[in-house]
C-alpha cells in the first residue's frame, strides 16, 4: 500500500516536473543551430541519441509548455557559427555560450526578435563584424536585462540607437573587442535599474560624457584602455552608488576636486592610474570609508599625502608610485590601515623617515618604497626595518 502510494506520488511529480514534450519547432530551431556548429563538443551524441524530449537535452531547460526557455552551453568546446534559428525559440529566456570557440557575427537582431530574451552572454569566443543597430520595429518587446559580448572580436562603431529601447538593462560588458565611436550615456537615460557597464579594453574616443552622472543605480563603470580624453566630468560624481571606478589608461587629465570625490563614499575600488592626472590627493579621500583599492599610480600627482588617508580603514591596495607625491610619509598614520596588504610609493620624491606606523599594518606582504629620497634608509634597513630596500611580491 506504502509502496504504490509512493509510486502513484513520483508518478504525479514526474508528471508534473516534466509536463509538456518539447514543441517539434523548438527541437527542430535546436538542430538547425547544432547544425551551424563545426565542433560540437559531442553534443550531437548527446543529443540525438537520448530522448527525443528536447527539453531533457543536456545544457536546454524548458517552461511549462515545452517551450525552450534556457540554452546553456558554455565551456563545451563549441566552434561555428551562431546560427540566427537560436531567435525562433520564442521562451528563450538566458542564452549562456560563453567559453567557446564561436566565430562569425552575432544575429542580436534575430535573438531579440521574437523571444522576451532576459540573458545574453557569449563571452569569451572569438566572434566578430560588427554589433548592427537594431531595428526600432520590435523594440517595445526587448525584456534583456544582462549582455554580456566581452572577450570577442567585435570591430566597428558601438551602436547607440540600439540601447535607448532598453528599457529593462542592468549589465553591459562589452570589454576587450575593438569597438570605435564615443561612450555612451544612453543605457542609464533608458533604463532606470542600470548597473554595471564595463566597455574597457576597446577603442572607443571622445570625452566621458557626463549624463553618465545621471546613472543613479550604477554600482560598476569601467572605461580603462581606451582612447579617451579630457577630464572627469563633474556630473560623473552625482552618480554617488558607484563601488567600482576604473578609468585606467584612457589619456584622462585634471586634478580631483576634494568636494567631488567625497560623494563617491561607496566607492571600494578606485583606479585611475596611467593617466596624466596633476594635483594632490584631497584631504576628503577620508570620507571614503569603504575603499579597498587605490590605484593612483603612473601620473602627474604631487603634494603631500593627506593624512586622512588613514581614515580608510578598509584598504587593502595603495597604489601611488611613478608620479610626484612628496613630504613625509609619516604624515599618514599606517596603525589605523589593518587590512593593507600592497603599498607601492616606487618613483616619488618623499623625504625623511619611513615611519614606524606601516611595520604595525599586520598583513603588509608588498611594501615597495625605491626611488624616493627617504633620508638614512639603508641604516634604518640595517638596524629596524623587518623589510629590504625594494621587496615586492606580486
Ligand atoms: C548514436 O550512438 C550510436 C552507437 O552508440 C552511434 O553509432 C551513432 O553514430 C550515434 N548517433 C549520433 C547521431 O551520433
Ligand atoms: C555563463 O556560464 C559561465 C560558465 O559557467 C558563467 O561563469 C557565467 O556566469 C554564465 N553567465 C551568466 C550571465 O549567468
Ligand atoms: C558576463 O557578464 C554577466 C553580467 O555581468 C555576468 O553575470 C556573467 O558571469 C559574465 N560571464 C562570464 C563568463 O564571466
Ligand atoms: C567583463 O568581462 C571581462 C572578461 O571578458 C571580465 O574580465 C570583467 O571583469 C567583466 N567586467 C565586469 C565589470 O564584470
Ligand atoms: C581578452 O580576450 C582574450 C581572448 O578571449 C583573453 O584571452 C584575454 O584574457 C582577455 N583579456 C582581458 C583583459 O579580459
Ligand atoms: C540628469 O538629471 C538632471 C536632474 O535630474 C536633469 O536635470 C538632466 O536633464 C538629466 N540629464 C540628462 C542628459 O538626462
Ligand atoms: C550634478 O553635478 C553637477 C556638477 O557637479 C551639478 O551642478 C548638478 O546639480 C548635479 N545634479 C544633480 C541632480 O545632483
Ligand atoms: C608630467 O610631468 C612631467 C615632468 O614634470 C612633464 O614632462 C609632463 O609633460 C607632464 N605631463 C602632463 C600630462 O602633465
Ligand atoms: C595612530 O593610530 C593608533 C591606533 O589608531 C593610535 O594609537 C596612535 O596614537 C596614532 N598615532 C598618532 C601619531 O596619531
């Protein structure tokens, strides 16, 4: 009696769990994208020779009715094309083929066409041409809230119609392809809920425009590597629930107005290094309670340090060296940065004594202080200091 009992109840939960077959379209969408592939990873064995169930198909999930609503594929070695027939499955909902070896053009127009597509990521493959406007037709039905194109071979001018339809994006990493034109501000004017933009590591120009500032969700903004120019514009520092700002390598100058930096108290990275920023490090770096990592690095700084600096509790990296910083380092009192682990002051003109306060930071493993003009260090190496002249491990 138990045992039929509990036979009849996974009978029902099997019933229900696997509700509808996949439809003979979206199977058949399925095959026509294998067929695209030249390297399949397998998968033609895995999927031909199982149940002719669709949804039951290794990386594939449906909904309730048999529609093919997740296609995750990544890291399965895949090579060919993206075949556009990917866009007839209407419940597509997350599309994952990252870490593949996917080349040719990526048919955004076809995926977006006729599904409410939420996920796209097809980082790391090595597609490529360039990423077409799309058409403003199908607009009002472009649900995507993450796309994820990062690590390709896409070339061309960044489209810019294309985002203002994009009512529903938190996510657009684009990073490391070769895209031309200006960033863009239009992902946040679109989207209320945008959060993180990344578009580092491509080609882009132009000025960082400063509607950026009007992103008031943004929490990630990466723009390093680039050919960028000018100055931060002031409006960027409305943008206060930033966490992570890396403008590194963009050809960016200007000093940092101690006002503006202090909106940014959400900040936990921030890196502006290799650019040809001047100026000091404003005493309001202090109210930066969060930050970890600081990446001044490789610019035009000068001034003392302010001695807020140790106000910032939570720091784990200071990055400083190559640039003009100079004063005397005790200025900033170590004892109160406990977490600091990297402190690289190589290339500045600080004078005096390397104070006793950073032998008290516990988890310091990288202290690098060469080419400064520190008065009787090599006594102070020999006699107290527990750290030579120029150690640096990585
Ligand atoms: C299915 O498996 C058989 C034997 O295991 C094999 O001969 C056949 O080629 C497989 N079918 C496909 C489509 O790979
Ligand atoms: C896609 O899959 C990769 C590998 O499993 C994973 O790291 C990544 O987070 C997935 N992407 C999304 C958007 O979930
Ligand atoms: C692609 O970006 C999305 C959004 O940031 C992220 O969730 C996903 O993990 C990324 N994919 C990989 C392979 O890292
Ligand atoms: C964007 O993708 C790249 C890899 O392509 C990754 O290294 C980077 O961390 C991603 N950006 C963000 C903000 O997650
Ligand atoms: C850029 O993409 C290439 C190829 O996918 C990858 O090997 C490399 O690690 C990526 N670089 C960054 C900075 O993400
Ligand atoms: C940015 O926000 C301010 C204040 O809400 C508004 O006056 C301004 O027009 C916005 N800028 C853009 C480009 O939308
Ligand atoms: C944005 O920043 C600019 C310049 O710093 C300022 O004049 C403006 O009032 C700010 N707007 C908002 C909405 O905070
Ligand atoms: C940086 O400083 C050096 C030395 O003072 C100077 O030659 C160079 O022109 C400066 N660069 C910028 C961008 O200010
Ligand atoms: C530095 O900070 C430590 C711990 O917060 C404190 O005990 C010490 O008095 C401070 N030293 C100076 C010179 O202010």
């Amino acid at each position: 009696m138990a045992f039929s009992g509990l036979a009849l109840a996974l009978l029902l939960l099997s019933l229900i769990s696997r509700a509808t077959p996949c439809t003979e379209q979206d199977k058949s969408s399925l095959l026509q994208f294998l067929a695209g592939l030249s390297r399949d990873g397998g998968l033609a064995v895995l999927w031909q020779n199982g149940t002719t169930d669709c949804c039951s198909w290794e990386g594939i999930s449906c909904n309730g009715e048999g529609a093919v609503a997740e296609v995750v594929l990544a890291k399965k070695g895949l090579e060919g094309h993206v075949l556009p027939a990917l866009g007839d499955l209407t419940g597509l909902l997350r599309l994952n083929l990252s870490h593949n070896s996917l080349s040719g053009g990526l048919p955004l127009d076809h995926l977006m066409s006729s599904s409410r597509i939420v996920v796209i990521d097809v980082s790391f493959n090595r597609l490529q041409g360039e990423l077409l406007e799309l058409p403003s037709s199908i607009t009002h039905r472009w649900s995507l809230q993450v796309l994820n194109i990062s690590s390709n071979m896409f070339t061309g001018r960044f489209p810019s119609r294309t985002w203002k339809s994009m009512k529903n994006l938190v996510a657009l990493n684009a990073s490391n392809n070769s895209f031309r034109g200006q960033v863009l501000a239009s992902f946040c004017l679109a989207s209320a809920s945008f959060a993180m933009l990344d578009l580092s590591y491509n080609k882009f120009t132009g000025n960082i425009p400063p509607q950026l500032g009007n992103c008031s969700m943004i929490t990630v903004l990466e723009l390093g590597y680039n050919r960028l120019y000018g100055t931060i514009p002031d409006e960027l520092f409305n943008a206060t629930s930033l966490e992570h700002l890396s403008l590194r390598y963009a050809s960016l100058h200007g000093t940092h107005d101690g006002a503006h930096v202090a909106k940014l108290s959400n900040l936990i990275t921030l890196d502006l290094g290799e650019n040809h920023f001047t100026g000091k490090i404003p005493d309001s770096i202090g109210q930066l309670k969060q930050l970890e990592q600081l990446h001044l690095d490789s610019n035009n700084m000068s001034g003392e340090l302010p001695s807020a600096l140790g106000s910032c509790s939570n720091l784990i990296t200071i990055d400083l060296k190559s640039n003009y910083f100079s004063g005397e380092l005790s200025k900033v009192n170590f004892s109160t940065l406990q977490n600091l682990e990297r402190l690289d002051i190589k290339g500045n003109n600080f004078i005096g004594m390397v104070p006793e306060s950073i032998y008290l930071c516990m988890k310091l493993t990288a202290l690098r202080l060469a080419d400064n003009k520190f008065y009787d260090l090599e006594e102070l190496q020999e006699s107290q200091s527990p750290f030579p002249r120029d150690e640096f491990h990585a």
